[in-house]
C-alpha cells in the first residue's frame, strides 16, 4: 500500500448549499471532482488523525464510486477507521445517529436529498460534524475557500472495500466497518417510542401505506413497520432502494405522492399515509382525508410529544425555520417554552439542540426531528404520529381540527418557480429587497398593512454568531406574511420560493380550501415583486 499524493486543479464552483454540495452526476463524474471536493473537506478539519469517520449514502447513482474514493482518501489523510453502511447506505438520520452513538469525529452523507438520482440524475455530498449534525458556515465557508486553491490530494493505493460484507476490512493502514444499517437506529426509535402501543393498534385493524419511494428508508421501514410492529405485509410500498429511485423523483410532496393522496381521500383508504424521500429525512404525513402541512405537523407534534416515553418529561423548547408557519409558535407560547426562528437549513438548529434549549425543530420543507439526533428524520415523525394515534385513539383528522380550535389555524402554502435564469431571480430579489424599507404601514386590499418588511438576519443564541440576507420577509398587522427567497438547494437555474400564510383564530373558519383562503396575500406577493412579469410565469412549477 502506498499513499499518492496527485496533483489537480480547483474547481470554481463546489460551494456548499443549503445543504452540502449538490450537483448533476455528470459534474460529480469529472476527473477529481469528488476527490477534491472530499480533499478540501479533510483539510478544513483539524485532530482527526486516529479517529473514527463515518459514510453513508441514499443508494442513489455514483455513491458506490464516491464511496470508495472517500474510503481511500480517509485513510491516506489519517483517519483510524471508517464505520460505512452496507452497501453503502445509511438513512441520514441513520448516519447522524451513528456518529453521536459511536463518538466519530463526523461523517460524510452522500445524497442530494429528495432530488432525483440516476445518470442524469443528481448527486451531493455533505460533511457532518462529531455533534451529529451538518458542518455549521463556519467550516462550508472553508471548504469552498480551500477548493478554490487546492492543487493535490492523498489516496491510497488499495483495493475496494466490499461493501456487502458486514465486518472489519482494512483500506490502506485503516479499517473499515461495513454495519448494518438499520439495526442501531431501529433500537433507538424503540427507546423513544411506545411500540406495544403501536402493535397494538395495528393488531386491531388500523391500517397504514407507507411509501419509500425506491429510496433508503425501504430497509428500515420494512424493518419497523412490518418486522417489529406487525403492520402487515405490503404496508411498505417500493422498499428497495433503487439507483435512480425507480425513475421517480423521492420528494414526498403531494406532486409526487398523489395517488398516496388520492387513496386516502377515498372511502375505502387506509386510516394513515406517510412518506420519505431520498435520504429518509422529510416525511410526509396524510390522515384519511386529512393532509397535514408539514408546518401543522411540527405545532401537532410539538403539542403531543409528552404522550411517547422519550419526551414523557416534556419538551424543552421548539425551533423553525424562518419560512415554516408560525403554528408551532402559539404551542411554545402555551406551554411557556422556548420559541426560536432560524434560516432555512437543519444545521441551524444544532447549537439550539446541543445546548439544550430546545427539544423539536422542523421546517416546511417536510422536516420533524428532535434532540435524538441533529438531522431531520422522516420515520422518526411518522413513528410519533403513530405513538400519538395509539394514544389519543382518535383520527388523524380530529386530531388536527382539535389543534386548530384550541391554537387556531396557520393556513400556508409553498409556491416554487423552478429554474428560473438565475440573474433574473436574483434581481428580483435585490430589488424587492431595495423597497423593503418603505413597506411598513402600507395598507392594501382586504385591509392587508404591512406591520414590518425586512431580509431576515439570525443571531445564533448560542454561538453568538450572524447570518445574514435569509430571506425576504413581509409581516402583516394581523399576522399574515409573505416570505421570498431563492433555494440554496437546487442544481439548475434558480428556484424561487414564495411562501405564503394567513392565521385564523380558533374560533374562526377553519374549513376554506387553502389557496382560496390565501388568495390576496398570493395576488399581492405578485403585486410587490413581479413574479409573473419578471419570469414570465403564469404559475408556479410546484405548490405545496
Ligand atoms: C435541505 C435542508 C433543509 C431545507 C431544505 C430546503 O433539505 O436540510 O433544512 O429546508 O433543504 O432548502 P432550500 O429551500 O434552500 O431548497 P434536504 O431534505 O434537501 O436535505
């Protein structure tokens, strides 16, 4: 074995996004993309000769390639041992509850999420730190500043690892683990979670469909669902992880999961829908006829948590994303805990975690997750959903409209313009930031006045650190906003959000269909920041 030190050139473009670097394979499969993106990572980190790294993927196209290369560069920069999923797959709550659970100095997660995968597909690759959670800006900022002068990197000259092969295996000087992937996550969920309870109630009819969408949680689900709570059989839909995730595209939203949508709006559909995507950390959660917005399920989950044993002592705080409904806001305000608004992106959220003062965060973005981990995680809020059902024996749908007389409503809806030519979004964005400061006190139609009007600027409670220009915000005095901003996770062009709520109190109306009820705040998002006129779209690529 021999360590190789190769030359290369930068690359101008591998800065990290909302969440890790993501791009086309094809950009991945040039030569020493993925050795100098994984290189300039190593090199932004310091104290981790002898230590443990953990690896993991979504199963999607390149990770068996990408994976090997990142074995071999661990091991020629020093690591002592890599811990990887076999055949290369890890869920990536899996993958951050395997480097807090082990004491690995981090991890690489290879995924580019709910984005589509194969050849022509995307691809991504995110370094999370010993907390268990993505790198925080402070070490993106370096990396991307390093790959934009890194002129060599160290491999060795060793066989592939096979990732097939549960056991020690050595690549160079370092040993590699290849572990079970399921079985240290699945153990934790049983520690936080009531499973007789659940068991129970699906040994008395309740009937749920589980989509994995050809994505990783297929193992788990099957695992979980079926092998230790007894749902039967079938309950787990397209559970084996594909490449190209069947041809699909693993985004548990209601484009992608409609005939999920439409089976449990009809008469005969199961009692519980829910979803994953790619890497298993969003979810999707639909009661018969009941679908609950992902910022509805942070509130109802925050509310419920005390009712699974894992959160029996109750919660400590919550957390949102800036852009995610401020329904869980009126449960933190009722228990008396600790409310915080943070950017878009889950690394936002672990200080808040490791500090303790807050025990749930999600975004609108179908993320839920708690301090068990420092991702988000798709099965970990469906199994408290269950947990929640088995309790309070009632339906999904009584559930929520409890919820919404005792708290009110937060109706809310995403609108995303997709690839959209990058430089127009980005004007569009300048210039409605530019008329920010002369909004507030504006009235408009349907008595709408503008409360404030500002780009959202977070002071990290913990760290005291900055960050700024997060996105677009328009408050109204009766608690309506408008939230704009440009994703940091897309991989062609430009997509812009457009993020739109209106709160109804608990003894308003609660049955308006949702892009009715928010109608004027959509005509006037268009109004202030011509959407339609600037980007020529008369409507957007996606609405959730
Ligand atoms: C990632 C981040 C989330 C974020 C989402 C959307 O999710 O982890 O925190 O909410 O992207 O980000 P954006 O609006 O910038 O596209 P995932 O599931 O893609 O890893």
């Amino acid at each position: 074995m021999t360590i190789q030190t190769i030359k290369t050139a930068p690359f101008s473009d591998q800065k990290p996004g909302t969440s890790g670097l993501r791009k086309r394979v094809g950009v991945y499969q040039q030569p020493n993309y993925v050795e100098n993106y994984i290189q300039a990572i190593f090199d932004s980190l310091e104290g981790f000769e002898g230590k443990t790294l953990v690896i993991g993927g979504d199963g999607r196209f390149y990770n068996d390639v990408a994976i090997q290369t990142a074995i071999k560069i661990a091991s020629a920069n020093g690591f002592g041992k890599v811990l990887v999923g076999q055949n290369g797959l890890l869920s990536t709550p899996a993958a951050s509850h395997i480097i807090r659970h082990y004491k690995a100095f981090g991890g690489l997660v290879l995924s580019a999420s709910h984005n589509p995968g194969g050849p022509d597909g995307d691809f991504g690759i995110k370094y999370n730190v010993s907390n268990g959670g993505p790198a925080p800006e402070k070490i993106t900022d370096a990396v991307f500043a390093r790959s934009k002068v890194i002129d060599s990197y160290k491999i060795v000259d060793a066989a592939d690892v096979a990732l097939d092969r549960i056991g020690l295996q050595r690549s160079g000087n370092m040993v590699v683990e290849v572990v079970d992937p399921v079985a240290d996550y699945a153990a934790l969920m049983q520690t936080l979670f009531d499973f007789p309870a659940i068991e129970a109630m699906f040994a008395s009819g309740f009937r749920m469909t589980f989509d994995a969408m050809h994505a990783v949680t297929g193992p788990y689900a099957h695992a979980i669902f079926e092998g230790m709570l007894g749902a039967p059989k079938g309950t787990v839909l397209n559970g084996t992880p594909s490449p190209d995730f069947g041809q699909g595209h693993p985004d548990p939203n209601l484009v992608y999961c409609k005939e999920m949508y439409d089976l449990l709006m009809s008469a005969n559909g199961p009692d519980f829908g829910a979803a994953s995507d790619g890497d298993g950390d969003r979810n999707l959660i639909i009661g018969k006829n009941r679908f609950v917005t992902p910022s509805d399920s942070l509130a109802l989950l925050a509310a419920n948590a005390h009712l699974a044993p894992g959160y029996k002592q109750g919660i400590a705080g919550i957390a949102r994303s800036m852009p995610t409904s401020a329904a869980a806001d009126r449960v933190a305000e009722k228990l008396g805990i600790e409310m915080h608004e943070t950017p878009t992106g889950w690394k936002f959220f672990g200080n808040l975690l490791d500090a303790g003062r807050v025990t749930i965060c999600g975004e609108e973005s179908a993320g839920t997750g708690s301090n068990h981990v420092r991702e988000k995680d798709g099965l970990w809020a469906v199994l408290l959903w269950l947990n929640i059902l088995a309790v309070r024996k009632q339906s999904v749908d009584e559930i929520v409209r409890e919820h919404w007389a005792t708290y009110g409503r937060n109706y809310y809806t995403r609108h995303d313009y997709e690839e959209v030519d990058a430089e127009v979004a980005g004007k569009l964005v300048d210039d409605l930031r530019a008329k920010l400061p002369s909004l507030p006190g504006k009235v408009f139609e349907d008595d709408l006045q503008i409360a404030y009007a500002d780009d959202f600027t977070y002071h990290d409670p913990v760290d005291g650190s900055t960050s700024a220009k997060q996105g677009i915000r328009i408050g109204f005095t009766d608690g309506s906003r408008i939230v704009l901003r440009l994703s940091g996770t897309g991989t062609v062009g430009a997509t812009l959000r457009l993020y739109l709520e209106r709160y109804e109190a608990p003894d308003g109306r609660h049955d308006l269909e949702t892009q009715a009820a928010l109608e004027p705040l959509i005509a006037l998002a268009d109004e202030l920041a011509g959407i339609t006129q600037r980007t020529g779209r008369q409507a957007p690529s996606v609405i959730t």
